[in-house]
C-alpha cells in the first residue's frame, strides 16, 4: 500500500466533503419544493409529518385516500390536493 502524505489525504477530503455538502443540499430541496404547496396551508414540521403519512398510503396502493387526507387536513381543492399527491 502507498504511502499517502498529510497533503494528498487532504487532498482527497475536501472534495470528498465538498461532494456530500452539495447532495445534502440539494436532496433538502427538492424536499422542500415538494412541500411547497403544503406550506401554504401548514407549517413546516406538519408538512414533513403529512408527507410521510401521504408517502404511505400511496405506497399501500391507496392514492384515493391519500388526496382525501391532503384535502380533509389541509382544507385544499380537490384537483390540488390530486396534484400533490401525484407529485410525491
């Protein structure tokens, strides 16, 4: 195994670190551009906790009742409540 000097592991760090700084910020968003339309109607953490909840039920096969959820909770129109849901 080479050899490796104090300026070559650094070298080899930053980028590194530099790389997982920018997926970090960019997976936060697109979470939030997801959850823009929520945050209209809701906080914040209510938005993450409802995505997670709307996240589920389409997983389970349940899209209908998840647009029902988003419509029942956050009081939103019917065709943007089935907009939302379709994009998460």
């Amino acid at each position: 195994m080479p050899d490796l000097t104090l300026y070559e592991i650094v070298g080899l760090a930053v980028p590194g670190l530099f790389l997982c700084v920018l997926v970090l910020w960019v997976v936060g968003v697109i979470r939030t551009f997801r959850q823009r339309r929520v945050l209209r109607y809701i906080d914040r953490f209510g938005a993450e906790e409802l995505t997670g909840r709307v996240r589920q039920l389409k997983v389970r096969g349940y899209e209908e009742q998840a647009i029902q959820l988003a419509q029942v909770e956050l009081g939103m129109p019917a065709k943007a409540a089935r907009s939302w849901v379709k994009s998460i």
